[in-house]
C-alpha cells in the first residue's frame, strides 16, 4: 500500500505540476562545488535545464496484450523551441557562455533528433553564446571525467534528471542541491535531486541546506535579492566550517542542528 501511495502520489506531482495541469516546463537545476565538501573535482558550477511536461516521464503507457506494455515518447517542436530558448535567455540573463545541448539523436533520429535541430534553431538567435551538442551517454562519461567544461546543458525530460541527478554526486550529494522550475505564470522551488531516501524517514538527517538554497532563490525570484543572497551565504558558511554536518557529509549533526547552525550564521551576517 506505501509503494502504491507513493508512485500515485508521484505520478499525480508529475502529471498536474511538471506536466499538463500547471505548465511547469523548465526545470533549473544548478550543481556547483563548495570548499567546504570534500570531493574528487572542484570549480563545478553548472547548470542542468530540463524540459519537464512531454517526453519518456509524461506517463503515456498502456498495456496492449497480455504482458507487452508500451510508453510513449512525445517530443513536440514547440515544446522543444520554448526549452530551447529558455536555455538560451535563462545563459544570456545569467552571464553564462555555454550552452550544450543533451541528446540521443544517433539511435532514435526522428524524437532527439528533433529536439537538436530546435535547439540548433534558437542558438542562431544568440552568437554570442557558444553552442553544443552531445549525446547523453558521452555526457554522464564528461561529467565524470571533466565536469568543469560544461556551463548550462539543456535536454528532454528523462536526460535531465538522469544528468541532473549524476552531476548532484560530483558536487556533495542531494542535500546540498537546489532548484526551480518554471511555467508561464508560475515557479516552484525544491531540492534539486528528489529521491525519497525513505529509509531515514523520521530520523531527522536529513540535510537541510538543499531545501534552504531552494528558499534563497524563491527570495531572488520574488526581487528580494538581499534576503536571498544572505541565506546562500548562511548556508556557504556552515558548509565551509564544517562543525555542523550531516551524516550525508560525513558528520553526525541532525537535521535541526544544521538548520539551528544555519539560522544563527544568518544572525551573525544580518
């Protein structure tokens, strides 16, 4: 019955948020290192832009006989001009130089390979910003080896939170990831990386600093910059001192000992 719960209630958030019901097409997810995490690369700072309301996640599937299911993948030009050009102005706003992007139009030519002539398409709006284009299977290798050369990446709705989700491991984990997404009228923030982790539910260690990020750039969308960038550098603070850290980090702190650390850094710089 939880299993049932939860991919219902999963699928309900996929359908009426990300897809039809609010039009919340644009995923931003940003990935960047911190001094005070230890990992394997660092000056990671990029951002994954993933087109949310069609592709392999719209749940079209259906069973036609007995034991042989179907899922469609529904790649649209228009959906696939306005992601495209969302990447592009979201680059141009940002002051970013780059933008690549993410696909599989080798192996299935009419779906990806549609999306790549769109993204192609918009790019020639914007000289200057350079412009790329790999497949997915080499990116993941990329990311891994050398994740420093990507800025923003866009792709379909699959890739991204594959690619989204990847790049979050090279930078600390979930916890220290955030992001937005957008509609025409509309903007949601929330932990970039959203797997449930539900074998610590209850235990309070979860870290906190994902869905406080989150927060600090509903703050920045809504023009309180100052608010938002105070919270981004509370947070910056107590990753960097490491005296207050979650298991996911390698420490012991709870999820209400990181969020007191982080309420009493915003003290100290209010």
């Amino acid at each position: 019955k939880q299993w049932y719960q939860r991919r219902v209630g999963k699928q309900w958030y996929q359908r009426r948020v990300r897809g039809g019901g609010l039009d919340v097409y644009a995923n931003v997810v940003r990935c960047m290192s911190f001094e005070g995490i230890q990992t394997h690369h660092t000056g990671i700072d990029l951002i994954a832009i993933r087109e949310n309301t069609e592709g392999e996640y719209s749940s079209l599937e259906h069973e036609s006989v007995s034991g042989v299911v179907e899922s469609l993948k529904i790649i649209t030009q228009e959906k696939s001009m306005r992601i495209a050009k969302f990447a592009f102005d979201y680059a141009r706003e940002h002051n970013r130089k780059k933008v690549t992007c993410i696909h599989k139009a080798n192996i299935m030519k009419l779906s990806d390979g549609l999306f790549k002539a769109c993204c192609k398409e918009v790019s020639e709006d914007y000289p200057m910003i350079e412009y790329e284009e790999q497949i997915v299977d080499n990116t993941c290798q990329q990311l891994v080896i050398n994740p420093q050369q990507f800025d923003v990446m866009v792709m379909p709705n699959l890739y991204g939170n594959l690619v989204s989700n990847l790049a979050a491991g090279l930078v600390g984990g979930a916890g220290v990831v955030p992001s937005k997404s957008y509609g025409e009228n509309i903007a949601v923030f929330e932990p970039g990386a959203r797997h449930t982790w539900m074998e610590m539910k209850g235990m309070y260690v979860a870290n906190p600093a994902a869905m406080v990020l989150s927060s600090a750039f509903m703050l920045k969308h809504l023009q309180l910059h100052e608010a938002g960038d105070l919270l981004i550098k509370a947070v910056n603070n107590v990753l960097n001192k490491r005296s207050c850290m979650t298991i996911d980090l390698g420490g012991n702190a709870s999820t209400h000992d990181m969020t007191k650390a982080i309420l009493s850094e915003v003290d100290l710089l209010a």
